[in-house]
C-alpha cells in the first residue's frame, strides 16, 4: 500500500470528511477523541511505522461537514461505515478513543465485518446505573480544573499553550469542543440502546483503561463494558487517567500491539 500522503478529504453520505494518512503496510483505522490529542500524540507515529494509520474527523471534528440531520455518533458510525467501505478498508483494525470509542462501538453493533481486531480506549456511550447514578462525570458541569484533575493523573500533562496556537488550530479545537456538545448533551455522553447492542459484537474486543482515569472509572464503568461485550478484555494501564495513550504511551502500546 502507498506511503502516506496526508489529508485529504472523500465525499461519503453527501458530506465531505477529512482523512489524514500516515505510514505504509496494513491499514488501520484510528478513530480519535472529542478533543483530537490522539493526531499530535507520538504513539500514532509509532504505529505508522508498522501500519498505515488513517485517521478521519468525523462530521463536525477537525473539517470535515456536519450536515444538520447528524443528530448522535450513531449517525456519525453510519458515515463512518460508508467511509470504510469507500476506501476499501475492510476488515481493518480499528482504535477509538473516548467519544471516538462510543462512535466504534455503534459501528461494530451495525456491521461487524468491517474490523477484524477492535480496540476502545476509556470509551464513553453507555449508562450502567439507574437515572440518579452519575457513571460518567459531566464535563461541562464541572469547573475546568476539576475536569482536568479527573481526566488527568499528571496535571502537567494537561496544559495546553492556547495563546501560542494558530487561529486556525484554536478554530478547531472550539469547533470539536461544540460537536461534542451537539451530538453527546442529551442523553448526556451516552445511547441509551447501545448496552443492550454490545452482545452484537462479533470481533476480537480489548478495552485498555487509564487505572486513575475520574471521567470513566476502570473498576466499575470499564468493568461493566467489557462484560457487555462477548469475549472482551480489559486491561488496565496504572499511573494513566481518561488518556493512557498519551500519558502512558509506552505502557498503552505494549498493551495494544500484544493485541493487533
């Protein structure tokens, strides 16, 4: 397969997506978090190496289109599956992280043949306690520094220089930041049909989780996604919050490559 030719953008369900590229050999499917850390993160680089990792922005992340009748990430995955099958990808592993966790999860539950190894990483998108029961932390309830004391075991790791980031950079991460907020609001970061699709799930599950992460809990929220999923593994990675891969990154790839 060729090399890498970076972003690029294909017309899938009459919307434009942005795909970027990296590497050669085996593609594989990288789908990223609500804040897109994962395509500045050294360990996707390190997978290029071995892989072609190709990394859409789904509709309304990054630049790709966010026509008006996208509604939840169950669409987002039906556009997603559309894109798999464009660019011929199928069967490809795949990794998703966070939001862009929940987003693989719907498209396994639809249509399981287009991965061959799955990979969710501190996904969101299901509830597992009653209506008054908080299992996932509302990020935009809380104030800033108490999300990020959740989200992050090294607060240092959580810093971003947003006044050195160019326009168009910051224009992004607002963008995601309202996406996220359109698509996951209410019902909050959560389908409230998606744990009762998770048996459907027919490919290889490994769910790698940050031991400290406070938005998702290993213990108990983990826990109970990988039990919801056929033969499904967790593994967690200590001295990591909501982002293992980025806090861990040799921790998190000792995990994911033992897996694809």
């Amino acid at each position: 397969m060729a090399a890498a030719k970076g972003k690029e953008f294909v017309t899938v369900s009459g919307m434009k997506v942005e795909v970027e590229r990296r590497g050669r050999g085996k593609p594989l499917l990288l789908i990223h978090g609500e804040e897109a850390l994962e395509t500045e993160a050294a360990f996707v680089d390190d997978l290029a190496k071995r892989y072609e990792v190709i990394i859409p922005s789904p509709p309304g992340y990054g630049n790709s289109e966010r026509p008006l009748w996208l509604t939840n990430p169950q669409d987002l995955a039906f556009v997603l599956l559309d894109l798999v099958a464009a660019l011929k990808l199928q069967p490809a592993a795949t990794v998703g992280f966070s939001v862009g966790g929940w987003i693989a999860a719907e498209m396994a539950t639809i249509e399981g043949s287009f991965t061959e190894k799955l990979v969710l990483v501190d996904p969101v998108g299901i509830k597992l306690g009653g209506p008054t029961d908080r299992d996932i932390a509302d990020v935009w309830l809380l104030n800033p520094a108490k999300v990020a004391a959740l989200k992050w075991h090294d607060q240092a790791k959580a810093k971003r220089d947003y006044a050195a980031m160019p326009e168009d950079k910051l224009t992004e991460i607002a963008r995601n930041s309202e996406t996220t907020a359109r698509f996951c609001w209410e019902p909050y970061m959560h389908n409230p049909k998606l744990k009762h699709r998770l048996h459907r799930i027919k490919a290889p599950t490994l769910l790698i989780w940050g031991e400290q992460d406070g938005i998702v809990k290993a213990d108990s929220y983990g826990k109970g996604y990988a039990e919801l999923i056929r033969g499904a593994k967790l593994a967690v990675v200590p001295n990591a919050g909501h982002l293992p891969h980025i806090e861990q990154p040799e921790a998190f790839m000792k995990v994911l490559n033992g897996f694809i």
